[in-house]
C-alpha cells in the first residue's frame, strides 16, 4: 500500500507515430507514440498537477536563481565572499547546493586530475559544513535538515548511512511544518527506520503531512482509511476525499491516487463513489500519462478488449502495453508476449521469438502466468526450440505459486508419460481461453 518504499528518501496515442516494440533484450526505446503538442493543448484534465511541496521548493528555486553559473575556481571564491554578507539562510543553503554541483562539473578537462579530485572533496566537505552550520545553529533551516537527512538515509556525499541521524533531522524539520519531511517521519515510524515502529504514531504524521500539503502522504493516508491500516478504523468517505486531493496535484512522482480513484469508479454500486466506467477511463489516461505503469498497463486492456468506453483498437493496445512494458510492468510485458504471438494485421508483425522474449522476461520476474507460458512456449516449440523437460522446470515454477493451469498441465504430462500428443499452437482467441497469456 502507499508508493514505494524508497520515497523515504528521495493525450491520446498519435497513431501515426506508432513503431513497433522492439526485441525486449534491447534497451532502446521501443515506442514513439506520444504527440508532447497535442499533449500540452489538452484539456487541464491532463496536465499534470503541482505538490504545496513542489510549487514551494519552486518558489525557492526562483527566489536563489544563480542563472547556470559558471563553475570555476575564481567564481567559487568570488561567491563564497558575497555569500558571507548576506544572512539570508535560504541563500546559503542555495551556496550548498552550488558547491555540490561546482565538485561535480568543474576541472573535467584539467590534466591534473588528481588535483581535481582534491578541489572536488573540500568543495563538498565545504558543503556539508554549511549544510550542518544551516541544519544546527541558530534558528534551524529545515531545507538544510530535509537535505541533510536525505544524505544520511542515503550515504550521499560520502556520509556513512545513519538512519537515526536521517531520521533526528527529518523529525526537526517536520516540527517547523516541513512538509517533505513530515512525511518522511511517518514512513520511518511505519516501517522502524532509525526509530522503532509505532503505526499509531505514523498515521498521526502522515495526517499532519497531508494537512500541510504533501500528496505522497495525502494518497497514504487516504489508503489508510479505505483499508483501515496503521490501528486506523476504516472511514472511506475521508480516505476518498483524501485521494481526491492527491488526484488533484497529481504528477510523475505521486500518481497513485488517480489510478486508485479510477479502481473506485468501476466497482458497481459502490457507497461512497459513483460506478463511472468513463470516468475511470479519464482518471486512468491522465496517470497513464504521467508514466504509471499499472495505468498504462490498464489501458492496454480497456484498448484490446473494448471496456471502460474504450474501442478495441490494438494499435492503442500494443502502444500502452509497451509503455508500460519498458518500464518493466511485468503482466504488460506478458500481454506484448501474447500480441506478437498472433500478430496484428497492418499494426505488428508476428513473431514467434518476440512472444517468447517477453514472456520470459516477465517470468524472470516471478509472474506465475508468464511462467506457465513460457513452459507453454517451450512444451510447443514457440520462438524457443521444442524442450519438454524445459517446460516442466517453468511449470513447476509456475505451479509452486499456485498456478493451476501449471498444475493441472503437469498432471496430465504425467499421466501421458512418454506418450506425448501432438499441442497445436493456439489462435489468439484460444490463447486467451486457455490462459497461455492472460
């Protein structure tokens, strides 16, 4: 539930543009199918939402614009002299950051390298000094301790990885209403990070962290209460009005919330919630293009099958399935596996070795479906040499997770014994039916 763990530190299809999917071992992209112009002219309803957090740090940004200084050792020292008469501490902490991308780029061509590399770590430690200096004295300045804690939680900038120390700084911001770190206080207490577990104590600061703003923990909390997690009773009319807000300042780090509304909307009959198979397929589209696998994935479907108001179009299909697939979605993957077994005319051309490909990529994964199919692949002699000791390996895999098609395949291989009947390959109709790639 929730977005990923790491977070603790941290348009329609143009058709015309569609390239086919590409060898699954290649890491080049496989699909160039999103018009970015017609994506910006859309409704509001697509453009992507901003965080509080966001729109603050953006405001920061602007308020310390340095323009892309240059990053040289003279206009280092040039800046560390101004820097020294302005109390501002939010242009020191932009002084920091500076340093830290200065020990990045500068000295990439000098020939003495060993020299630069020396410059490289006094830069850094000179900002890790101000950093601490903006975190500690005074009147702390909680964009220091979120950016300190960030670097403690990940052994960034040469720290050693101390979870408690991340998780001291991220508690002081969170007392100065830092939001990003609210939140991040919450996931520490959920999980033990450098404090013991105490859910009650974590559902209290993700609460704190979605009243002041922050979506990740907006769409947590709204989770929260739909499931009554963290010794939360269930209130659905509050977790969905939580989502809602999520949904609202959804973009690319924080989609979840509209993929999960889009869920509520196609249960029927539903208490809180209106059954909108149409809605659904708006809240889906505008995750999906933020690039949420899971929504992508499921347009896909709504495209091969024709559900939610979707037309079956299999261009539309293969395109979000790929999407999806490249970012290693592994039921999209699956789902490529059983559009190039059959091919589309006019749209992809079938290929035995692409089915085979990405169902074993999606079986490497641990997908029981995509392990049968592989077995399946392997039993027939699809895009993989015929091998029936092969096969059983995968169904065996398959069949460990439950896999009953596995199981009940496995059976009958027993029974047959040497006795092996001729397995003609499915249609893609049949393929379906028999769950070789569903």
């Amino acid at each position: 539930m929730g977005p990923p763990t790491q977070v603790l530190y941290s348009q329609d299809i143009a058709t015309s543009q569609f390239i086919q999917p590409s060898n699954p071992t290649s890491s080049a992209s496989t699909i160039r199918s999103l018009d970015e112009a017609e994506f910006e002219e859309r409704s509001p309803l697509y453009r992507t939402g901003t965080t509080a957090s966001a729109t603050l740090r953006t405001q920061k940004t602007k308020a310390v614009d340095l323009r892309a200084p240059p990053y040289t050792k003279e206009y280092i020292d040039n800046y560390r002299q101004r820097i020294k008469a302005d109390p501002d501490p939010e242009a020191h902490f932009a002084y920091g950051k500076y340093l830290i991308d200065a020990a990045k780029k500068i000295g990439a061509d000098a020939k003495d390298q060993r020299a630069v590399r020396k410059f490289r770590d006094t830069l850094i430690q000179e900002s890790l000094k101000v950093m601490r200096r903006l975190a500690t004295q005074g009147q702390p300045y909680d964009e220091a301790q979120f950016f300190l804690a960030n670097c403690y939680g990940t052994g960034m900038l040469g720290l050693q990885v101390d979870h408690e120390k991340a998780y001291h700084l991220y508690l002081q911001a969170a007392k100065q209403n830092h939001a990003a770190a609210t939140y991040r206080v919450a996931v520490c207490n959920e999980i033990g990070a450098g404090t013991r577990k105490e859910p009650p104590r974590a559902a209290a600061f993700y609460r704190k962290a979605a009243s002041l703003g922050d979506t990740a923990a907006m769409y947590k909390l709204g989770m929260i209460l739909l499931q009554g997690s963290l010794g939360e009773a269930k209130n659905p009319r509050e977790a969905i009005g939580w989502l809602r807000r999520a949904a609202e300042q959804a973009d690319e780090e924080n989609p979840h919330a509209l993929h999960e509304l889009a869920l509520l909307h196609e249960i029927p009959n539903g208490q809180f919630i209106p059954h909108e198979p149409l809605q659904s397929k708006e809240l889906y589209t505008r995750a999906a293009y933020l690039g949420y696998t899971q929504s992508q994935y499921k347009l896909g479907q709504c495209y091969e099958y024709g559900a939610l108001g979707c037309p079956v179009d299999p261009r539309r299909s293969i395109a979000w399935y790929t999407k999806a697939a490249e970012k290693g979605n592994s039921e999209a993957e699956l789902a490529l596996s059983g559009w190039y077994l059959t091919g589309s005319d006019g749209v992809l051309v079938q290929s035995d070795s692409e089915a085979y490909l990405w169902a074993r990529r999606a079986a490497n994964k641990g997908l029981s479906k995509a392990e049968y199919a592989v077995g399946y692949y392997a039993e027939v002699g699809i895009g993989i040499k015929q091998d029936v000791e092969f096969a059983k390996r995968w169904y065996m895999r398959a069949a460990a997770q439950g896999n009953k098609r596995a199981m009940n395949r496995l059976t009958e291989m027993k029974r047959q014994g040497s006795k092996r009947a001729n397995m003609a390959r499915p249609t893609r109709q049949q393929a379906k039916d028999e769950c070789v790639v569903c």
